[in-house]
C-alpha cells in the first residue's frame, strides 16, 4: 500500500526515538534537512532527558512517552534509532497513530519480529523506510546496470568484507551491546547483523536477491575473541536462488581499522565497491581499470520526497527480507564460539583485542567466496548447515 501524499511546502514534523549515541547522527541530519526546510524536529524520545548542552541549543518538546509524543507534536514522521529489541514495538505504535517512520537498521532481532513489523506496517498504510544507508548510494543500481551488461561477464557471485577495529569498551556501552538475547528477549548484536550489516544488505542487493524468498539456503561461521555473547569475528554464506554465493567476513577484531567493501565477480572481471565512501573500481579483461565516484541519497530526505512528491522508497521493509533471513540464521545458530586464548592478544594501551591474520583472512573470504574454515583458519569450526529452505518460525 502506498501512503497518502502530504502537501510539498510546508516542513514534515519529526520526532526521534534515541538522540545518544548513533542518534546523535541523525540529530545533525535531521537539522540539515530543517535548513533545507523539508522538516521540522517536534520531539525528542529519551527515558533520560537531553540537556541543552548535550542536544548543543535549544531543546524541543521531550517525553519518555514515544506514543503520547507523536500526538502532542502532530508527527508526520519518526526516525527510530534505538535498541535492537524495542523497534518492533515503536514501529508498530507509530504505524498506529498513521506515523511515517525511518526505522534504523537492523529493522529487528528475529524473523518473526520482523514480519510483525513489517505486516502491522503495511496493514496500516503507512510508508516505512529501513536505515541501511549504504542501499543511498547512487552506485547500487549503477553496478547492478554494469553486471546486467555483461561488463564483467557473465556473474559468479558477490563477496564482502568489513575489517574493523573496536575497543572492549564498545561492547560495554550498553546493556544490550554484544548481548545475543537479554532478560529472555533476542537482541542479536553481532558483527554481520549490526556494526556490519552495511555489508551484508549492500552485498544481497548487488545480487539481486533482497526479498526473504530469495534466499534458498545459510551457512553461518560465528566467533568471538572478546568476552561476550555475540559474534566479534563471523562469516556467512548465503545461497540464493539466482544462483551464484553471497559470502560476506566480518571481524571487530582487526590489526588495523580498513574500508568495508563488496566485491563482484563476474567470469571476465570485477566490481570492487567501497559502500562508505560510495567509491568504485571496476577491472575487466580487455580494459585498463576504471575509477568511478556516486553520490548518495540520504534515506530520511527520500522518505519526504517520498511522501510529498511521490519518490519510490529507496529500502522498504520487504526489501530487507532476505537480511532478516541472515539474522534469522545467526539467531538460530549455535552460540559464538570463543577463540582460544593463544588466537588473540589484547593491544597495549588500546583496550582492544586483535585475532593476528584475520584482516588477510576476511579478504580472502570476498575474494574466493569462502568460509573462515575452508580458508584454514586453525581456530574456524565447519560451518553450520541450515536447511535448505530457512525457516521464519
């Protein structure tokens, strides 16, 4: 269903749900797009109230009350930016109230919290905008036109690889942070379903295969050198039914901090994206390598083109299936095994845990479309096999 166009001209009330920590994020962009007169920020949602110099100037209406929020500032639009485990049911309170909603990634810890979300979206009528930002880049469908081509060939599958570097600090820095489930409920952070999911959604959609049926089978590898529930060190290796492997790697544990990327093979040469920096290079047989820069539509300026012009969305909730599928998958896997002590060290001074090889290793993994185990990783168990069909139960 599509949502009731709003009149152009006059600037779309918004609330946020979390102002700290990534929120903070969409605070300054929320205010560019204000500047630009497209919005106005009418509300502010925090079990602890911002003070004015943390927001840094003048506050607007606040309230723990998320619903009692939209409908004492008239919200056309929320931005929810808040822990993994409650968006389901801040969707589903604006989807009530005939909100319009940015909800960040990712879009819910389960598969079946998913669909609740996604179903209670759509029945409402409503326009619902998933933040993979990544899935902006005017590259996607720029690549996607390459591969359609025949530019690099004939396809041969897609692989990613994120190398991250993150202090023991960072899995402390919430509750929930590096938690699989808390107080009985699925949080699911881990390293391909949050800091690097980027990877994983930008990585589907270069295929073609972003819808849960497009997914036929999961194999998942989960580690952890820190000390906590989730995975820190991952790799994941999707089937689909278009054919060719979706394996992406991904560690928080690297030597040194390195750009994620997703990496195209085609039989006849490659498509490296930087999805970041929205940088590309493409090499081919027969050519000299070709450098290309894309620009980027921000998500929460598309959702109001969206709603006053008539834009397509960019990512809805539909075209997050085959990512929730993912997630699903690491969910139902066996917990994250924990690295033996002599596969890791901690950085002096750093605060920081480092597996020595892995950056090579997640490489690797893009480059072959194989799994930490089939690179000879001595501290890599065989993937786990689901069932062929993933279930969403």
């Amino acid at each position: 269903m599509t949502a009731a166009r709003t009149g152009a001209g006059t600037p779309l009330p918004v609330v946020l749900a979390g102002a700290r920590g990534h929120g903070r994020w969409h605070v300054a962009n929320i205010r560019r797009l204000q500047d630009k007169g497209l919005v106005r920020l009418a509300g502010v949602c925090e079990l602890t109230p911002l003070t004015e110099d943390e927001f840094g100037g003048e506050l607007p209406e606040q309230s723990s009350d998320f619903g009692a929020l939209l409908e004492s500032t008239g919200a056309r639009i929320a931005v929810v930016c808040t822990p993994i485990p409650t968006h389901t049911d801040l969707a589903l309170a604006a989807a009530e109230r005939g909100v319009h909603l940015l909800l960040e990634k990712p879009p819910a810890p389960s598969y079946a919290e998913f669909r609740r979300m996604a179903d209670g979206v759509a029945a409402a009528g409503i326009a619902c905008q998933i933040g993979f930002q990544s899935l902006g880049s005017h590259a996607v469908p720029a690549i996607r036109e390459l591969v359609a081509g025949g530019a690099i060939g004939r396809p041969l599958g897609i692989g990613g690889a994120g190398a991250w570097v993150r202090p023991e600090a960072y899995f402390r820095r919430a509750p929930w942070a590096g938690r699989r489930r808390l107080n009985g409920v699925d949080v699911i952070d881990g390293a391909l379903t949050n800091p690097l999911a980027h990877a994983v959604a930008t990585a589907l959609a270069l295929g073609g295969s972003t819808r849960a049926e497009d997914v036929t089978g999961i194999e998942t590898e989960l580690l952890r050198a820190n000390d906590i529930e989730s995975d820190d060190t991952s790799c994941v290796r999707v089937t689909t039914a278009r054919g060719g492997p979706v394996t992406v790697a991904a560690t928080l544990c690297a030597e040194r901090a390195d750009e994620p990327y997703v990496l195209v093979h085609g039989s006849s040469g490659r498509i490296t994206f930087w999805y970041k920096q929205d940088r590309v290079l493409v090499q081919r047989a027969g050519h000299g390598p070709q450098e290309l820069q894309f620009g980027r539509t921000d998500l929460l300026e598309n959702l109001v083109a969206h709603l006053t012009e008539g834009t397509p969305l960019l990512v809805t909730p539909d075209g997050t299936g085959a990512f929730m599928k993912v997630v699903e998958a690491i969910r139902r896997a066996p917990d994250p095994a924990p690295l033996p002590a002599g596969a890791w060290h901690r950085v002096p001074g750093e605060d920081r845990r480092v597996v020595p090889g892995v950056d090579g290793l997640v490489a690797a993994a893009a480059d072959t479309l194989s799994l930490y185990s089939e690179l000879g990783a001595p501290w890599a168990r065989p993937a786990e096999h689901l069932p062929k069909e993933v279930s969403t139960r």
